[in-house]
C-alpha cells in the first residue's frame, strides 16, 4: 500500500512539474510564433495526422446527397469564384503571393481535394479548420449551399480554364466582369459585378434553376431581401457575404436595377408529368383547404392589382430554384423574416411531391400573368 | 402430508370463482350482442330478446350454484374447502346481485 | 406444540453455513444481489423517488395554475409536466411499489427464504430502474411525451405528433409493462407455491390475498394496453392503419383497449393498499380482522366486476345509451366490496383497542378521504352527472381522493407500520404525527376545492384559465394545498432518513405485538427454521413461536442441499412437496435487464443499429442466465425435519415452473382476445374496407389448409419428442432432438405460409384497417413461433450438453407447453382471419 | 363578460335536470360519509356494549352489503331513467345546426333551409330559448369534445364519426362553453359562446347573418379590404360579399358582431384584431395561423379597423 501511495505521488508531481514547466515556457515567449519559419518536420506530420483524423471522425455518419445535379455545381462555382478562389487559387489562375506565404498555404484544391470523401469535404466546408485561417461556413443552417461547394469540388478535378470560367462567371466572353459591368451598369455600382457573376446582368439567374430570376421581382422586394441577407436574417453563406459588403443606397440602386429588367418569357421544362402540373395548378390557384394549405395566389397574386410589394412573384421562377426555397421553409432553414414565418407555416404542410409540382407549375407560367382559379 | 395436484387446484378455482365467471360472460354477451348486434344485422327487438334471454339464462345458473354451495357447506373435509365454499357462496351472490341490476339497465333504458 | 420437526441443539456450523449462503456478495457484485429483502427495499426506494419526481411537477403545475393568465410554464412544457405526472404516478410510482411491498414482504408473511424466481425479481427491477430513469429524463431534453397519459390517438398519431415524444411513451411504457408482469408472473407462484406448511388459502394473511388478486388482474389487464401501444406505434412506424378513420380504422378503439386496462389498473392500484390497511387494522387493535371471508370475497369480487366498468371512461363517446347503462350498472356492483372491506375495518376497531400510533393516523385518514373518493365515484357512475363532470376539475379531485387516499395513505401507513422489521430502529411517531397532519390537511386543502372548481366548468389539462371565471381561489388554495402535501411528503423522508438504519440482524422487532409471520425474527436467509401454521395470526397463537423458529426446532433449518433452497408447498392446503434450489447472485440478469432497456430505449430514439447491438447481447445474457437454471435431481431427497424426506427436483405439473409458464400463457391468451376484440371492433365501425364491401381476394382455402396442417404437424412432433424423452435411455437422445427441430420447421413453414398467403393476394398492411389487422395477428403469431423457435433450439442444445434427460426434462416441458398454445392460437388465427370474412362478409 | 360556465347555474333543461340530480346526491353523500366516519369514530370511542354490537361480522354485512345494495339501487334506478330519457325522438320543429372542433376553434353552420342560404360562422352559437337545439357534432383533425356545462352535458366530436347534443335553453343569456377533451397543444384556449335569445330576436339576429358583408365606410376601412384581399388573409378566411372565400379559418363575414375572436381568447375590438394579425402566436401557440409581423403598423390598424367593422 505504501508503494502504491509512493507511485500516485510521483505521478502527481511529475504532472505538476510539467505544467509549471509549461506555463514558464509560454510565458517567456522563447516559443516563435512567426509563420516565416514553418513548422518542425515532425510536428508538421503530427498536426497533419492529427487534422486528417479529426475530419475522418467527425465525418461520420454524414450522408451524402446526390452530388451530379448540374445546378449545384453551378452555384458552387458561383460561390467558389468569389469566397474560395482568392485564397486556393482556381484553373488557370494561381493565388496571389501573400497567401503564398501563409502558414500553412491554403492547398490548390484542384489537386487536394481528391484526397478527400465528399462528407469529410463537406464537414470541412462548413465548420473550417482550426488554426489554418479556414473559415467555418457564414451560415450553419444552409446545408444545401456546402452540398453545392462540394459538388464544385468534386468537378474541379477534371476541369480546365474554359470550363471553370463558363461555370464560375456565366460566359466566358465575361471574364472582366468588373470592367464591362461597370461600364454597363453606370450608376448602379461595383456591387453588380458580384450580382451579375451569378444572376446575370439581365437577371435572369440561370437555367439550370442554380440561381433564380431576378427580373420578376418588385424593387422594395429585392431591396427587402438584401437587407435580410446583409443582417443575417435570411441565411445564407453565399448571399450573406456579398450583400454584407453593400451600402444601403447601393442596394436599393441594385433593387431597381433588377427591378427595371425586362422580364424574359418563362422557360418552358421540356417535359412534365400531366399529373404533377395537375396538383401543381390546383395548389396555386385553389390551394388544398383539407390540409389547411392555401392557394398561392392568395400572396402571391399574378394580377398587378393584387400585387402586394411585400411578397414575391413566382410566376416564371425556375423550378428548381422554388422547390429548393420551400424546402428550406419547410426545414426551418428559412424562417427568420418575417415573411419567412408564413411562408414556413405554409410549407410545413407540404409533402415532397406537392413541393414538387407546385414548382413546377410556376414555372411554367408567364411573368406577370393573370391566372385565376377555374370555378 | 400429501400434495394436491393442479387438476385440483383448478377445480377450487373454478368452483369459487364459478359465480364471478359466469357474470363476466353474461356481461361480454349482453355488451357485445347490444354493441356489436346491429352490425350483424339484428333487429333491436331480437337484441333485446337476446339480452333477457342472457340475463335469465345467468341468473338461473347463479341461483342453482347458491343452491349447490349451500348445500355443500354443511358437509365434508375440515380445513380448506368449507372456507371456499363459503367465499364461493358470497362470490355468487354478489354476482347475482350484479346480474340483477343489469337487469335493470335492460329493463329501463329503451335500446 | 410439543413436538418440534427438528431437536435442539442444532448441530454446530449449521447456523454460519446458513448465514454464509446467502450473504450479500462483497464490492461491486452487491449490483449481483437476488434476496427479495434487498431488491424489494430498493424497489421501493426507487418508486418513491419516482414518487417524488412525480410530485415535483405537480407542484410545478399547480405554480402556473395559482393565478389566472399565468405564464409561468408555457403550454408545451405544461402538457409534458401533466402527461409526465400521470405516467409516472400511474406506471412508475403506483403498480411498481405495491409490487415492490409484495416483493419485500410476501416471503416474511408465509416464512419462505425467497420469492421461487429471485433473479427475475432482480431483473424487474433494474429494468424498471434504467428504464424508468431513462423515460423520466426525456423530460430534460424537451422529448417528453405531451399526448396525455391516457394518448389518445388520433392526437398522439404522426400527423399531430410528428415528433420523437409519443414513442417514448409507447416504447418505454411499454417495456415497463413487461416488467410489471414479470413480477406479477413471480407473486402468483411465490404466493401459491412457497407458504409456510399448513398456511391454507383460508389461513394466508389478507396482503397475501390481495396480492395474489393484483397478480391475477395484472396478467388480464396490461395485455390490453400492450396491445394497445404495440398498434399505434405500429401505425406510427409503418402506417398501419388502426386508429384513422379514413382508412376503415377508430380512434375509439385506442380508448376501449386503454380503458379495458385503465379501469382495472385503479383496482390494481388499490387492492394490495387495501390488503395492507387489513393487516395494519388488527395489528393496531390487537383482534383478529373482523369478516375475513366477506374482505376475501371482497378483493376477487372488485377484481372481476372491475373489467366490466372500462367504458365508465367513455360516456360522453356517442355509444349507445343501453351500454352505458351497462356500465354504468356495473360501476354500481362494484361498490359493494368496498363497502365490505369499509365495515370490516370499522368492525375490528370496534372489537378492540385501537392504538393511535402513526400507521393507525394513516389508515383512519385513508377512510376518510377513501370515503370521499368513492362518494364521488359513485356519482360519476351516474352517465348523466359524468357527462357534466367528466374531464373536470371534478374528477381530478374524485381520482386524487381515490388513489392518494386508497392508495399513498395505506403506503404511508405501511412505511411506518413495517420499518421496524428492517431497519434497527422504528421510525419516529413525533415526525410521523407532523407528516400525517400535513399530508392529511394538504390533500384535502388540495383536491377539495378542486371538486368545487369543476362544478364551476374549469377542464382538466388546460394551462392556464381567464381571470373573470371565478375559478382563482379555489386554485390558488389548491397550490397553498399542494405545498403542504410537499411538507408532509419532506418531514417523512427526513425520518427516514433519520432513523432507517437497514439490517437483516437485529431489527427493531415486533413493536406492535403484531400476529403474522413477517414479525418473525428475520435474517438475511428469512427466518431460521420454516414453522408450521395452524392459524391466521400464529405469533398471537404461539407464544414461543419466534423463539422456536429462531432456535430452529421447525423445518428446515439449515441449508439441506448446501446452497440457497425455499420450500415448495401445494397450492390450497400448503403442504410441502419439495425442496426448491433457488439460484443466488449473477451478473447475468442484471445485464439482460441493462441491454433490454438499452434496446427499447435506442430504438425510441431510432440508433437501429446499437439498439439491435443490445438486443443480441441481452438475449444472449437471458441465455447465459437461463442456463443456470434447471439444475436436475442434482441431490438426493432431503429430510427436513419430522422424517419428511422431501425430493430437490420435480417436474411437470408440480414443478413452479409449470405454473410460472401457464401464467405467462395467460397473458398471451389475454393478448390475443385483446386482438381478436381489436378486429371484430373495427369490422362493427368500418365494414367498408373488408373484403366483402372492397372485393379484396381472400387467400384460397389451400393456404389456410396448409398453414394449420403445418401447425398442428408442429404438435405432433413435440408430443413425440416428448414420448422420445421419456424412453431416451432406450433409443437415445436423437429421436427427442429431431422431433424437437421438426416442430421448430413446422412452426415457422405455418407462419410463413399464412404471411405469404395474405401476400400473394395485394393485400397489404398499410391499405387499410383491415389490412393492419390482418397482419397485427400474424405479427402477433410470428412473435410467438419466433419465440417457440428459440426456445426449441435451446431445448436442443441444452440435450446435445447432456443437460436432458428423462429426469431432468423441466426446460423441455415447458418449451412442449408453450408449443402447443402457439399451435392452439395460431390455429384459431387462421380460423378467425379466414373464417369471418367469409361469414360475415 | 358576464357569462355562466357551471353545472350548478343552469340555464337549460339538460342542465337543470343534471343539477338537481347533482344536489341529490352530494345530500346521500354527505349523509352516508357522516355515517360513516361516525361509526368508525364511535366504534373507537364509543361504549363497550354498543362497541361489542358493532364488532360483528354482521356489522360489516348489513353495512358493506345489504345498505350499499339497496341504496345504490335505488340511485341507480333514477340515473337508468334519466340516462334513457335522453334517447327521446327529436321535436320536429328543433333547430339544427352543424359544429365542427378544429385545432383550436369552432367551426359553426346553420344549413341551409328552404331558401334561406347557409351560414357559417365561428366560435359562437345563438339559439332561441324554448326550442329544441340539436347539434350534430363532427371534428377533422383530432378528438375535441363539446362542452356548455350551464345547458347540458358533455358530447365528444370524434373524427370519423357523428355525435349529437341536444340543448333546450330555458333563459335567455350568454352561456361560455369550453373544449374538454385535451386536444393537443393550445386546448386550455379553446372555448365558445352560446347566446340564448328570444325567438324574435334570434329571427333577427338569423336574418342579419344571411346579408353578405357591409361594404367598407371609411378609406381606413377601404385600406384594410383592399389589404385583406392583397395580403393573404383570403387565402384561408371568407367574407361573403368580397372575393375572399378562403374556408381554412373561421368565417369572418360578421366578425365584428361577434362576442370575442380566436376562441372565446381576446375581446372584440380593433386593438384585438391587430395584436392577434401580428401576435398570435404568442397569445395562442401553435395555432394554424401564421403570424403577420410583415405588415407596418398603418397596415395593421387599417386591417383591424375593416374587420372591427364587420358587423
């Protein structure tokens, strides 16, 4: 018993000398900080391992969505040109020399990322990574959006400069953007190059429904929505960025911009099951009153009468982009304006299929058209 | 010092709990034939006839068994089963009683 | 008694091999403890605590309530805290501890050393305790179940309860269920099989006959509610359709099942309390109790007259007016026994002196609010009043009367009345008195008002109530109530925690000059020496009794077999039949019970994968158990005094197991008629979607044929395999071992021909009612073949390890029993699922 | 607001009926408690013959057996009459009128008869006095159960299934009714009014309710219509008279002649109508409205001044 007390004794003052030789250690500051150096041989593999196996553990059980949907490699690029390029560089086009010299340089992901499963990229997009100058993802709700970065990702491999520019700059006849836009734009101001990298100059957004349309929307609408984007109360860690680094009159000039377009006619989906267009037109002029959902038109009328600023116009919005939207209502993803509190009440009594056709349907319809239900 | 086999015990089981039994089963008939009867397709007027029909068919089976056990308290072994007898007695009269105001329920309450 | 079993002086060392059997296991392995004295304590402990907890929402509840408008508790943590309250007090706290007493005191009252099952006492209780904290703690992470004790569907289906919530109700509940029979299963055989010689049925003490009635009503009760939440998870899970109405199915149905136990469960709660109350009346009078037949009487006949009240819970539904009457006549019947029970008392304290200690302050208070309680219960059964006061304040203060004075009284009473046989020192009547008033001035200053309260219109479970409905005094004097309640419950723990100082040498003793044989003086092996009985109250007959027994002049008075051992005794006149080796502390059942919670309890929170993890460790724990038991004619016949040479080992009828089986047939069968009620219900509600109204194809005759020729093939094989067993030492251990396999195939090849047989026609579960009832009785069948299948396999290897034989064949009677009633049910599934459609159409 | 919620003051038959049997009862009761808790105190305190009389297992017979057979017999036969009496055929000139439970209001419909048009309404129900009222009894969503203790017992609304009530009204007032069967989140705010009224004024009252809405007055008024019609309020409410005919919510057309809004929770008036747009899900959680913090103060109070109008 004795020598057992003897050894618990030892031990604790082992420890205890170690911590005080610790503490005086930091607390000289013989210790370097400086990132010109790198780190020791050594203690690079073992910050390395220690990073690849927390990324490993913490990835698991992550579930990975279907990552080959052309939209959300579009806006991850979209997103990828503006948030990660400048650091990791991008296909023809290296990063600068000061990011050169940090420590440790931020990888070209073209040739690291590879390396990686999809859920570990994803668990790195969203949280980041301690200690290497990698942000955590502006927005903790927008899943959908770090999907769309590593859908990017996991293209970004194969692609060449031409490829990229098409994907991250919507034409690659575009690729100085701030120039043309600027000149284009006159007034409205250097926040359009970002708007229109993925937008669009005319608004359109794009076809493929990463990006919605614009040019249906009202000024006090579009104006209202950076607002929330730039405060943070609608999420999102692609939009949230941008909008935060706009001036409250410049928004309200790009709103009007926006606002000022002519609306092209609706793009017409190739082809749509009969039956969805059925429950989808259903839904958005008579609603489902049994499962106490109201018709679209309600808020959000096509007839410029009934119009009300306050809301939307979904009539011609892409598809996808609208069932992306009530999916995140549904979620709680979206929910924090006040808007978005109806609009979530809403969607919660949505299914999947209802989502779905109701999506679809507007699409379909004419910007600004009238469409009333069938009595 | 011998041991009584379970053949027994479930004939003192039964015998004490005869009365009790048999209102529970009179019970289950008249609440299923007047709750299920007319999905069946009977008429109220065959149900209520069903009903009496119980409820005489229970109360004659209860006063003979107050009649049995009446007359087996008097007799046979010393220890054990003049006790249940007697508890069987009460255990049918109370029974009986339950099946009376059923009865009354019949008799009052139109179907 | 002149002359003893045994002669004195007993031979030296007997006393320390005694005492070294069944000493409680050292370090951590006293987790291990299997003695009813020590689980039966800590089941108690563990249903106060709940009790408590329990008592702490209410407290809660009645903060938000003391005001109108309040906003204290908002409305979602408010209908958590109240289906909380009712669940735990209803499940955790009320069936559990007079279970718990019985554990703790049966084996003192008929002088046996142990209940026959000691590790599945063990295991009902560490499931109950994991699972029970487990419940309790959804509550700290928002995930409490908010649907109302009673979850009524369609509000606790997915639609209105997408969440988590209701499957922990239904899961946990559930599970605790199948431990409270557990428990029942052991009571009724250690009631019927383990009395002291010569304790006939008519000389067995009142707890005891309560007891045995709790136990009974317990296998005919829960059932129905296991049902109940097996199907409306079911629909939760899978979308079977039980309870939705567009889809053929009822929500009433929920309520009938619910009700068919939820009536009776009162009368569970209620009737050991009223047993102990019976104990404690001529103990503190010093006469024996007055009509002990007519209070006998009493119990079985509240027992039986209680299963037919369920629908008392449903007036205001829309049944007819002529089964309400029904009921409402039998709610009638039912007040006779407690009327009995109520004179019978009063009769004993006049036949002698009634001691004013604090047990006896408890018993007076339980009449009185018990009086009051039924007063009000009789009204309720009037259908008209009920439609008034049903789901009021009113009935919240008639079941509070009912169940804290029927039930938390005689509890307290029996608190007081029998700590002084387990711990050194009896517990103070100074703090008793001060606890007594509280709590008896605290409920009525509580639940009085509140009758007031709901003659003024106020519902139960709301939240909060406007300010101009005059309903504020009553409330706020409710919570001024329900805090001294809080005082009364606190005093009784500080004594508790003052003076119960546990022991199993030297306790505090018979300080109530008490007749009955749990004032023995007990150790940790029970009483010394096994006494014979030859009167209700023999301490009061036999003024030498303890002494003798303590001396070890009556049967066996040492451990004859050298390991722990109780005496087998015949069911009515308690005669000994044999010597039954009880198993002593294992690890094994205290981890089947650990990995049985955990599965529950994961797959609640849907980890699929660890909860199935668990699930295979606990059976294979369940295993490892279970292969201890059946020891075989390990030791020759033992004399245990007065030349009565008594056998170790029995089998078939006469075997505690046997009995232990029919009971758990019992439950199965109850089960099932709870099932076969389920489909003859929905059929009378939604005719539309059976075959006959939607043209649904029935499986041809052939695969009915099939299935029951496959079954019965299944019988057969067993009977042979046991024809095969009993002549083994002529054709060898093969034969048994084939027929046994041949049966298991049989048994699967029946059941998986009647799935596949619904299958080929399109009919699916989750079309419709008629679909999910369908499959729910062959769900409910496969259940049975799979465990028929398992024990069958057991059986197998248990002959292949040499541990079958002629002899030692209790493993195989009781697989060959449970054979042959899943045969019988399944044969009349297959009658009633392909016969009554084409009856009825 | 005075309005009577108690078994005890009735207002109607049903009620009247129930009550005196409720007074009865609580006499037996009180009496028979009296009995016994003197017995058992007498058979403490009491002297030794008396005590030895009562120490008999006779005692616990004609007490425990012979007295509560007889007695409640006898309570029971009265019940069993009054428990058939409610199986009586409807009078041929009784009021019908249809309510539904909803998650967390009333839905109400006096059918159509003849040619008078159908009308819905919510949250509360008039009746004439001295006529018989049967109500059939329905629910969509989960189990509510329809309770006005001054007029009669409770009736269960189960989905899937009709019930019927009965009520017969013997004064004329404001009756509160309230949910009793625990129907989910927000169950404590789910009550109702019932009016009892002359039968000429009920005619009236009847008559009123057929018009379709009253146009707007005021531009404020005429701001909130065109508000109500723009903003999505349509989308789940009807005003008949307008192209709102959303049947989600309550029926608005005459709101502003009811009682109180959102289930017998706010009083009437114009302040009530704007916390409720723009706060209800803090005065009744959960509810199926979403909440309208969008609209700017000027909005509101011109929404809330249309719909205060609706008389």
């Amino acid at each position: 018993m004795p020598r057992l007390k003897i050894a618990i004794a030892s031990v604790a003052a082992c420890a205890i000398a170690l911590a005080v030789g610790a503490f005086l250690f930091a607390w000289s500051g013989l210790y370097s900080v400086a990132a010109s150096r790198g780190h020791w041989a050594v203690l690079e593999v073992i910050l390395e391992f220690g990073m690849r196996s927390s990324v490993r553990t913490h990835a698991i059980g992550i579930d990975v969505p279907e990552l080959d949907d052309p939209a959300l490699v579009e806006r991850g690029a979209g997103h990828f040109q503006g948030g990660c390029a400048p650091c990791h560089g991008a296909p023809g086009r290296s990063s600068s020399p000061i990011v050169h010299a940090m420590l440790p340089e931020p990888p070209d992901l073209a040739a690291s990322a590879p390396s990686w499963q999809s859920e570990e990229l994803f668990w790195i997009v969203k949280h980041g990574l301690k200690y290497t100058g990698m942000p955590a993802w502006a927005s903790q709700e927008r899943d959908d959006e770090v999907w769309a970065v590593v859908a990017f990702l996991r293209r970004l491999p194969q692609m060449d400069a031409a490829q990229y520019w098409t994907l991250a700059s919507l034409d690659p006849r575009e690729q100085d953007i701030p120039i043309r836009s600027l000149a284009q734009g006159g007034p409205v101001g250097t926040g359009l190059a970002a708007c229109s990298r993925c937008h669009g100059l005319d608004g359109a957004g794009r076809a493929s429904g990463a990006f919605p349309r614009l040019d249906i929307q009202t000024a006090d609408y579009l104006f209202a929505q950076l607002q929330a984007y730039a405060a943070g109360a609608r999420q999102s860690g692609i939009m949230q960025p941008v909008a935060a680094e706009l001036e409250v009159a410049e928004m309200r000039r790009l709103a009007e911009y926006y606002a000022a377009q002519r609306p092209a006619p609706a793009q017409i989906p190739a082809e749509s099951e009969d039956r969805l267009l059925a429950i989808g037109q259903t839904l958005t002029t008579a609603g489902l009153p049994n499962q106490g959902i109201p018709s679209c038109n309600s808020c959000h009328a096509q007839d410029p009468a009934l119009h009300n600023p306050l809301y939307p116009s979904l009539a011609g919005q892409y598809a996808a982009y609208t069932a992306q939207q009530l999916a995140l209502f549904k979620s709680g993803g979206r929910r924090d304006t006040p808007a978005a509190e109806i609009m979530s009440v809403i969607a919660e009594r949505l299914t999947a299929e209802q989502i779905d056709a109701v999506s679809l349907y507007l699409a379909r319809l004419r910007p600004g058209a009238v469409e009333r239900a069938t009595p | 010092m011998i041991g009584v086999g379970p053949g027994g015990f479930v004939r003192y089981l039964l015998s004490m709990l005869a009365g009790p039994l048999i209102w529970f089963i009179y019970f289950s008939v008249i609440y299923g034939v007047v709750g299920f009867g007319g999905a069946f397709g009977f008429a109220p007027s065959g149900i209520r006839l069903f009903a009496w029909a119980a409820t005489l068919a229970a109360g004659a089976a209860l006063i003979l068994l107050l009649w049995y056990a009446r007359r087996s308290r008097a007799s046979i072994e010393p220890k054990g089963p003049r006790a249940v007898h007697e508890v069987a007695g009460f255990l049918t009269a109370l029974s009986l009683f339950a099946v009376l105001i059923e009865a009354l329920a019949l008799l009052i309450v139109p179907l | 008694m002149s002359d003893f079993p045994n002669a004195l002086p007993r031979p030296k060392g007997e006393l320390a091999e005694l005492e070294a059997i069944w000493k409680l296991p050292r370090g951590p392995g006293v987790l291990t403890v299997v003695n009813n004295t020590y689980i039966g304590l800590a089941y108690v402990a563990t249903a106060l605590l709940f009790f408590v907890l329990a008592g702490i929402l209410a407290l809660l509840m009645r903060l938000q309530l003391a005001v109108p408008d309040n906003t204290l508790i908002d409305q979602g943590t408010y209908n958590q805290f109240f289906t909380m309250h009712g669940t735990v007090m209803m499940f955790l706290f009320a069936v559990p501890v007079v279970e718990a007493v019985g554990i703790l005191l049966l084996p003192q009252m008929q002088a046996a050393r142990d209940l026959p099952f000691p590790r599945l006492s063990a295991f009902a209780f560490w499931a109950y305790l994991i699972g029970g904290l487990f419940f309790f703690g959804s509550l700290f992470f928002g995930l409490a179940p908010d649907g109302g004790w009673f979850m009524y569907p369609p509000l606790t289906g997915t639609r209105y309860s997408p969440g988590d919530n209701a499957d922990f109700w239904l899961v946990g509940i559930g599970f605790i269920e199948i431990s409270a029979i557990a428990g029942a299963i052991e009571i009724i055989v250690g009631i019927l099989r383990t009395r002291a010689p010569g304790m006939t049925l008519d000389k067995m003490p009142v707890f005891a006959w309560a007891m045995l009635v709790f136990a009974g009503m317990i296998l005919f009760a829960f059932p129905a509610v296991i049902l109940a939440t097996f199907l409306l998870e079911l629909e939760r899970a899978f979308q079977w359709p039980f309870f939705i109405p567009d889809k053929g199915g009822d929500p009433l149905l929920w309520q009938h099942l619910f009700w068919f136990f939820g009536h009776p469960e009162v009368y569970i709660i209620f009737l050991p309390a009223a047993g102990m109350v019976s104990m404690i009346v001529p103990a503190m009078t010093g006469v024996p109790l007055v009509g002990y037949r007519l209070v006998v009487v009493a119990l079985v006949a509240t027992a039986f007259f209680s299963f037919g009240l369920w629908v008392h819970h449903m007036f205001a539904t829309g049944i007819p007016e002529l089964s309400l009457a029904f009921f409402s006549a039998a709610s009638v019947a039912v007040a006779v026994p407690s009327g009995i029970q109520v004179f019978s008392w009063i009769a004993t304290i006049a036949a002698g002196r009634l001691r004013l200690t604090v047990p006896s302050l408890f018993v007076l208070g339980f009449l009185a609010i018990f009086v009051i309680g039924g007063l009000t219960g009789v009204m309720v059964a009037m259908v008209p009043f009920d439609l008034q006061t049903h789901d009021t304040y009113f009935i919240v203060a008639h079941l509070h009367y009912v169940l804290i004075g029927g039930m938390v009284f005689p509890v307290f009473a029996a608190i007081y009345h029998w700590t002084p046989i387990l711990s050194a020192r009896p517990l103070s009547e100074r703090l008793g008195r001060w606890s007594f008033g509280l709590l008896f001035v605290g409920v009525n200053v509580t639940f009085f008002p509140m009758h007031i309260v709901g003659l003024m219109g106020m519902p139960r479970r709301v939240y909060t109530y406007p300010e101009q409905m005059g309903w504020d005094w009553p409330n706020l004097l409710s919570t001024a109530g329900a805090f001294a309640i809080a005082a009364g419950v606190l005093v009784c723990l500080v004594d508790l925690a003052l003076n119960f100082r546990f022991t199993t040498t030297g306790s505090a003793g018979n300080v109530w000059r008490a007749g009955t044989l749990e004032w023995l003086p007990n150790e940790v092996y029970g009483t010394r020496s096994i006494p014979v009985v030859s009167s209700r109250e023999p301490l009061w007959d036999d003024a030498n009794l303890a002494e003798d027994v303590r001396a070890g002049r009556y049967f066996l008075p040492g451990a004859s077999t050298g390991g722990r051992e109780t005496l087998i005794t015949s069911p009515i006149h308690a005669d000994p039949q044999y010597l039954l080796q009880i198993p002593g502390p294992s690890w094994r059942s205290l981890l089947a019970a650990a990995f049985t919670a955990a599965f529950f309890l994961l797959l609640t929170v849907k980890l699929v994968v660890p909860a199935v993890a668990c699930g295979v460790l606990a059976v294979a724990m369940i295993i490892a158990w279970l292969w201890q038991t059946d020891p075989g004619a390990n030791h020759p016949p033992v004399d245990i005094g007065d030349d009565l040479v008594l056998p170790v080992y029995v089998t078939g009828p006469a075997s505690h197991s046997w009995w232990a089986m029919v009971a758990l047939l019992l439950v199965a069968a109850s089960l099932f008629i709870a099932l076969f009620f389920s489909y003859l219900y929905n059929w009378t509600v939604s005719p539309q979607v059976w075959p006959a109204a939607t043209g649904q194809r029935l499986p041809v005759a052939s695969w009915p044929a099939a299935s029951a020729t496959a079954f019965m093939v299944g019988s057969v094989a067993m009977a042979f395999s046991g024809q095969m067993l009993a002549r083994a030492r002529e054709y060898g251990d093969w034969p048994v071992r084939l027929g046994i396999a041949c049966a298991c195939l049989a048994l699967a090849a029946g059941a998986l021909i009647e799935l596949q047989g619904h299958w080929q026609t399109g009919l699916r579960p989750a079309m419709n009612s008629y679909g999910a009832l369908v499959y729910a009785v062959i769900a409910v069948q496969c259940q049975l073949v799979a465990v028929a299948v398992f024990m069958g396999l057991y059986t197998i290897a248990r002959s292949a390890a040499g541990m079958l034989t002629p002899v030692r064949r209790a493993t195989f009677d009781n697989t060959l029993l449970f054979c042959h009633y899943t045969v019988g049910q399944g044969l009349l599934g297959l009658l009633i699922v392909h016969g009554f459609p084409r009856i009825a159409g | 607001m005075e309005a009577h919620q108690a078994v005890l003051s009735p207002g109607g038959s049903d009620a009247e009926t129930i009550a005196t049997l409720g007074w009865v009862m609580f006499a037996g009761g009180s009496a028979i408690f009296l009995g016994v808790i003197g017995l058992a105190v007498y058979a403490h305190l009491g002297g030794e013959t008396l005590r030895r009389r009562l120490a008999s297992r006779r005692l616990v017979f004609v007490g425990g057996v012979l007295f509560p057979a007889v007695t409640l017999t006898a309570l029971l036969t009265y019940g069993l009459i009054l428990t058939g009496a409610r199986l009586a055929a409807p009078e041929a000139d009784a009021l019908r009128i249809e309510v539904t439970g909803e998650q967390w209001w009333w839905r109400v419909r006096y059918p159509a008869t003849g040619d008078a048009p159908e009308i819905v309404t919510a949250n509360e129900i008039r009746i004439p006095i001295g006529r018989q009222v049967e109500i059939r009894l329905a629910s969509v969503d989960v189990i509510h159960s329809f309770w006005v203790p001054s007029l009669a017992g409770k009736v269960d609304m189960i989905p899937g299934t009709v019930n019927r009530i009965r009520l017969h009204a013997t004064r004329t007032g404001t009756y509160r009714g309230q949910c009793a069967e625990y129907c989910g989140a927000a169950h404590a705010l789910m009550a109702f009014y019932v009016v009892a009224l002359e039968p000429a004024q009920f005619e009236d009252w009847l008559a009123g309710q057929r018009q379709p809405a009253a146009g707007p007055l005021t531009a404020l008024q005429k701001q909130g219509e065109g508000l109500f019609l723009s903003t999505g309020c349509n989308g789940c409410h009807a005003i008949r008279g307008t192209p709102a005919a959303g049947t989600i919510g309550p029926d608005l057309t005459h709101v502003g002649g009811r009682l109180s809004i959102a289930a017998a929770t706010l009083p009437n008036a114009a302040a009530s109508f704007a916390r409720w747009i723009r706060d209800n899900q803090h005065i009744k959680p959960n509810n199926r409205m979403p909440a309208f913090r969008i609209l700017p103060d000027d909005q509101l109070a011109a929404l809330a001044a249309y719909l205060e109008s609706l008389k």
